[in-house]
C-alpha cells in the first residue's frame, strides 16, 4: 500500500488515499476520451473506506459507462478538474482517482489497459514522434 494525496487543478478540493500501486491503469473507451478531451485517462482505484476528502467538495453527475454500468463523476465545480468515479450499489465501495490529480503521480505507473478497442490509432507510436522538453 501507498500513501497518496492530491488535489484538483486551482487546489479548492483536496484529497488523501492509501492506494495499492498495482492498481493503475489506462482507459481507451470514448466516454474516458471525452471526459479527459484526450486520448484515455489513467486512473488508480482505490477503496471508499481508505479515501478521505480533506478540503472542499466536489460536484458530480451521473453517466452510463461503455459498459452499462451507471458511473458518478467527480469533478471540481470551479475548476473542472476531474477527481473521481464511483458506481451505485455494490460499485460504490471502490472509487477511482484520476492519476492527473495525484501528487505522487510520477510514481505510478500504469499496470495495465482496458477498452484497448478504442484506443486511437496513434497510441503506440506517441515514442516515435518529436519531443521537446519545453514548447
């Protein structure tokens, strides 16, 4: 287990976990691309019972995954910034928190991929583009 915290982009709503690194992974499904304006999102789950809200308090809304299941998502309601998703029901007792919001993020690596049939067509070649340290 590891010890995480984090927060949304402008800092209103923070947030510490105990997470299990293993648990990282990418999403390629469109509704993730759409949510993120990117190409996947990347998020660690974690338990409801060792996720803990320290300050503020995120909005969310209610959407159907590509998978049928209905998914709360967290957001921070003045900057926007993706937190969290849950489910109802049996689903509700893990949460998953967007790796972008963690500040120990360059420590979690993803572990493995779901919805790869979405993945855009670019994905595996992103190494072979030219990249700049600075814009």
């Amino acid at each position: 287990m590891m010890n995480i915290d984090g927060r949304c982009h402008c800092g209103r709503v923070t947030y510490e976990a105990s997470i299990d690194p293993a648990l990282v992974r990418i999403c390629h499904c469109l509704d993730c691309q759409s949510l993120t304006g990117s190409a996947y999102r990347v998020t660690v789950r974690a338990a409801k019972k060792d996720l803990t809200i320290t300050a503020g308090s995120p909005k969310s809304y209610t959407r159907y995954g590509d998978n049928g299941r209905k998914r709360l998502q967290y957001f921070c309601d003045n900057c926007g910034s993706p937190l969290f998703t849950t489910g109802e029901g049996a689903d509700s007792a893990i949460w998953g928190i967007r790796w972008g919001s963690i500040r120990q993020r360059e420590a979690l690596s993803p572990a493995s991929q779901i919805w790869r049939r979405s993945a855009a067509n670019w994905v595996d070649r992103i190494d072979q583009l030219p990249a700049h340290d600075k814009d």
